[in-house]
C-alpha cells in the first residue's frame, strides 16, 4: 500500500503549483497534452523573433563577432528538439 501512495506529497505539491496556471477544477477538462501546452507554451522557438526582441546593455551590439557567433549557431547548430 505504501507504494502506491509513495509520491503522494510531490504530486499535491505539482499539483498545486499548476493551480496557480490552470484552476483545478479544470483539469478534468484536458488531456495531459494540452495542460502541458497551456503551462509550457509553444515548444517551437522561432529563432529570429527572439533575435529581433533581444536587447543588448552594457556597449554591447548586435554585431559583435561573439553575438553574431551565438545567433548563427543557435540558429544553424540547434534542432527544435535540441
């Protein structure tokens, strides 16, 4: 019996930080996929949003060699799944 109630704790705790997204009373209404997508947001990235929203402090340029570095390779060297 034990076993089966093992993880009880951590689940009301996960649970209960979802409830802070999605009221529970809800949760019957999803699969876990879209409480996933509700919670998560979009798995995609798309790259070049990201890069035009970017700002940059501190003399710091979009066209420093180590920032133009940083966006090809997040760019070209990264799958979606990465």
């Amino acid at each position: 019996k034990f076993r089966l109630h093992e993880f009880q704790s951590q689940i009301n705790l996960i649970r209960r930080g979802i409830a802070c997204i999605v009221p529970e009373r809800l949760f019957p209404m999803f699969t876990w996929q879209e409480l996933e997508h509700l919670i998560c947001g979009v798995a995609d990235v798309d790259v070049e949003v990201l890069q035009n929203q970017t700002k940059y402090v501190g003399g710091i340029q979009p066209t420093d060699p180590h920032i133009s570095f940083f966006w090809d390779v997040i760019a070209n060297e990264f799958t979606p799944e990465d």
